[in-house]
C-alpha cells in the first residue's frame, strides 16, 4: 500500500511539473502578429499612483508592439485595488506619458479578474467590430488569460511576455499552473 501511495505521489508531482514546464514555455514563447488591439491586464500599482515594476513590464512589453506597428490601441484593464488606485487610469498615465496617443488608449476599469478582462475585452471588442487581440502579460499568466480571450469569444492572434523576473514568481508559477487547470475545466 505504501508502495503504491509513494508511486502515486510521484506520478502526481511529474505530472505537475510537467504541466507547469509547458506553461512557462508557452508563455516564455512570444507571438508576434498583427492585431485590432494589445490587451494589458492590471496589476499592483504603488502607494504614489504608479504602476509596480511587473505591470510597467507588462505596459512596455505592450509599448514596444505598439511602436512596431503591431497593432493601433491598447486596451489597459484593471479594477481599483487595495491600494486605492485606478489601475486602468494609472497604466493609460503610464502610457500616456511614454508617447501613446490618448485616442489609442482605452481603458477597462472593470477588470477584477482574468475573466472579467477578457469578457469587458470581448464586449468591447465586438461593439467596435474588431476581431483579434494581442496579449501582453507576465510569462505564466499568458495561457491562462490566452484561453480566457479565446473563451470570451476573441482570436488572440499574438502574445508578448513581460521580460520581468521576481522571487515571487516562485508561489505565482505553480499557482497560475492550479489557476490554468481549474479554469479549464470550470469554463
């Protein structure tokens, strides 16, 4: 019996990193490919109203397809966080003050969540008549919010990683690998 437990185990941690291995590499695999729009979801902004470090990675990463004619508008989505910031208002600032156009900047102050970026995404998308999205993000969140789009009903067409690398990264890789699986199956 003890036997078989410890070869489960084994099999269950294998098939763990396994599955995490491929997320990292998908989302080290960067798309590059036309699009309607780059979509930036939110992340911490700091105590003086400026975005954290990882989501000015992501900005920039969305910045330099910007810049490369990938695509015309980046949509920045994101909530008010604990901090008490507008993440949206905070990344369009960010951009804004980078050489963006305000007229290819739109914000998404609904983004909670991974799901609820990629529905506002979709929503606005089809009410603009535009068709495919470009995903920029950290490296281990690009399959999931990828799916999430695709879910939503939008082409994801391409997709940048954030060149962002934290200790933290450690408890959100393996984390974002449960996140992947259960929102697979949930939706």
């Amino acid at each position: 019996m003890m036997r078989k437990l410890t070869l489960l185990g084994l099999a269950s941690s294998a098939t763990f990193s396994l599955a995490t291995a491929a997320l990292v590499l998908a989302g080290l695999n960067d798309k590059l490919a036309p699009a309607d729009v780059i979509v930036v979801p939110g992340n911490t902004i700091l105590p003086d109203g400026t975005p954290s470090p990882r989501l000015q990675a992501r900005l920039d990463a969305a910045l330099t397809q910007f810049q490369a004619g990938r695509a015309p508008r980046i949509l920045v989505s994101g909530a008010t966080g604990k901090e008490g910031f507008d993440e949206a208002a905070s990344m369009a600032r960010y951009l804004l003050k980078r050489g963006v156009p305000a007229g290819a900047i739109i914000e998404d102050n609904q983004g909670w969540t991974t799901d609820s970026t990629a529905r506002n995404a979709a929503a606005l998308m089809r009410s603009h008549g535009w068709k495919t999205a470009m995903v920029a993000t950290q490296y281990f969140h690009v399959p999931r919010f990828r799916l999430a789009l695709e879910r939503a009903g939008i082409t994801v067409s391409g997709n940048v990683h954030a060149p962002y690398v934290e200790l933290r990264d450690l408890y959100s890789v393996p984390r974002e690998t449960v996140g992947y699986a259960v929102y697979f199956i949930r939706h």
